[in-house]
C-alpha cells in the first residue's frame, strides 16, 4: 500500500501550492485595487470607449473625412452593463440606452451627407441622459459637439 500513500501526498502537496497560488494572487489584486480608490463598473469603462470613440468621429467628420472608424460591437452591451449605481431603474435605463444605441445605428446607416446631424444627435443623446442620471462628465461631453455644427 506505498504507492496510494504516496499520490496521496503528493495531492496535498499539489493542493497546497495551488492555494498558495491562489493566495498570493488574490492578495496582488486587492493591492492594485485599494490603489484606485472606487473600482470602475463595466458601463463606467464602455463609456470612456464611447467617448474616445467621439473624440475619433468628431475628427472625421470635422475634416470631411469619407471613412469613419468602424462601430465597436461591444457598445451593444449598454443596456446591460454593470453600472455603478444601482439606484437607477434597469427597466428605465435599458430604454434609454436602447434610444441611444438607436442614434449610433442612424450613423452608421446614414448617407455621407447626413453623416453630422446623426452624430449631432448621438451627442444630443449622451448629454440627454447625463441630464437627468450621471451630470458628472456633462462639460466632457459636451466638448464633443461639432464645432461646425449648431449650439
Ligand atoms: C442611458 C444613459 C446614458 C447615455 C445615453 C450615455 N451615458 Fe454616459 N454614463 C451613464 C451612466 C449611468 C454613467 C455612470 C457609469 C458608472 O459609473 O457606472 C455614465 C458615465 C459616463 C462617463 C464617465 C465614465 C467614467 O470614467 O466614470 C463618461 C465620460 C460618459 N458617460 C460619456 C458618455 C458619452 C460620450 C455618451 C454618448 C456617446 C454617453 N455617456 C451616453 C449614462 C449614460
């Protein structure tokens, strides 16, 4: 009977080097966590992608550039996305996102010569939202209206 014995120490020497592991990993990530003090929700990190993306639209269409830079899937997830406060209906900001995702869907189906006023209203619907459940970036934002383009 040695060699039952033996594998069964070398499993618990096994396990005990996994929680170690694991152990010393989950401490690294409180520390880079404590770091940044409030961790960003998903929608928090979508929303700087949003934003960013703006920033690349409003170039193009400022410069009458032809191509725009392709729609990130992943701004399909809004709807759902971990927010940061839950106080917020989901039913309520499902709608509004699922608006917005509609004005992003108006460009990117838009002729050439349409192309300003549906990114227009894109930002009309950032700074609508942010109106009413998150004023914080509303001066960001707003920075991301056309220059060109009316208000
Ligand atoms: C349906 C409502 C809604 C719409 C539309 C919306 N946002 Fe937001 N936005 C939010 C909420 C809620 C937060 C807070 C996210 C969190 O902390 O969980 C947020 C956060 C942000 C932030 C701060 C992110 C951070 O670093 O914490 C920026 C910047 C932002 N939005 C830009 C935009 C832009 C640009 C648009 C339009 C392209 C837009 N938002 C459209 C609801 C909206």
């Amino acid at each position: 009977m040695e060699l039952p014995l033996k594998m069964n120490r070398l499993v618990i020497v096994f396990f005990i080097l996994l929680f170690l592991i694991l152990f010393f990993s989950c401490r690294e990530n409180k520390a880079s966590e404590n770091k940044i003090a409030v961790p960003s929700s998903e929608l928090a990190v979508l929303m700087r992608k949003m934003t960013t993306h703006c920033d690349s639209l409003k170039f193009c269409l400022e410069n009458d550039l032809r191509r725009l830079p392709a729609f990130p899937p992943e701004f399909n997830k809004m709807p759902i996305a971990k927010r940061t406060d839950p106080e917020i209906r989901q039913e309520a900001f499902e709608g509004l996102a699922k608006y917005h995702l509609n004005t992003w869907e108006k460009l990117y189906t838009a002729k050439i010569s349409d192309r300003k006023e549906a990114y227009s209203t894109i930002v009309r619907s950032c700074i609508s939202c942010h109106e009413s459940v998150c004023p914080g970036p509303l001066k960001r934002i707003k920075a991301l209206k056309l220059n060109s383009h009316g208000e």
